[in-house]
C-alpha cells in the first residue's frame, strides 16, 4: 500500500505572514492540528501546529494576533511522496519522531499523512500503527 492510498488530500495551507490567530481558526475549522505554510508556488517551507501555536507564542506571552507564521513556524520539513511505500512513511515517521507528514509531488503539496490517518485505515495493522506511535514517543522531546 502507498501514501495516497490512506493521507488526507484536503490540507489547509498558510503563507508565512498569515498571523496566529487566522491558523488557530483554520485548524479550529478544519479540524486539523497542523498547518503547512508554503510560499507564493505553494512550495513548503515549514509547518506551525497547535503545540507551537501554546509553547511558542501564548506561553510566552506574545500575541497571537501580531505574531506571523515565520516567528514560530517549524522550518525542518520532513517530507514523502504519494506513491511511497506506507512501511517506509512509516519508519519516517518513528525515525523522526513525527506524527504527522506532508506529502509532496512536483514541489507542491498534495496531502498529509497523520498517525491518525495510519489508525484510521482498514489496510495498515493496527500493530504497525502501534510501532511507530511507540518510536515516536519514545523521545523526551518532540519536533511537532
């Protein structure tokens, strides 16, 4: 089985100046804990999740209506393909100790994987799903 096969193909994006407040309410209305933020030819340049949005802006008493997305936003993107194997996003995932991963074709995105997405599927075993959320809580710290 590959990638495309289980991610989410409706993915909410942001540019780097899209303010904090305007990613919580698209997370807030999307469902999503994650946003990708990309440039002008949608290319991915980062990422801020709802984690970042409490440790990195609230938590330091900053406001969430004048801080941008490029104050906070995660710049390390981990990234697969539609068409990858699930066992290796998987073991990306747990090797990187992430939950969640963009997927990406011709520079653009084009989906997101989530462990969530992983536990949801009728076709990934439940024990896979098992091994990799292990791996990736196993860290003391965590990248998203």
């Amino acid at each position: 089985m590959r990638v495309k096969d289980c991610m989410c193909k409706k993915v909410v994006q942001a540019t780097s100046d899209t303010t904090l407040d305007k990613i919580a309410q698209l997370m807030q209305e999307n469902d999503v804990g994650c946003v990708p933020i990309c440039n002008e030819e949608k290319n991915v340049i980062g990422f801020v999740t709802d984690r970042d949005i409490i440790t990195r802006c609230v938590a330091t008493n900053q406001s969430c209506s004048q801080t941008k997305a490029s104050d906070i936003m995660t710049t390390k993107v981990i990234k697969t393909t539609p068409d990858t194997e699930i066992d290796e996003a998987t073991n990306t995932m747990s090797h990187n100790q992430i939950r969640r991963l963009p997927v990406i074709e011709n520079n653009q995105i084009v989906g997101m994987l989530t462990i969530g997405d992983l536990a949801q599927s009728q076709k990934v075993q439940p024990r896979e799903v098992g091994d990799t959320m292990e791996c990736i809580c196993k860290c003391n710290h965590h990248q998203e």
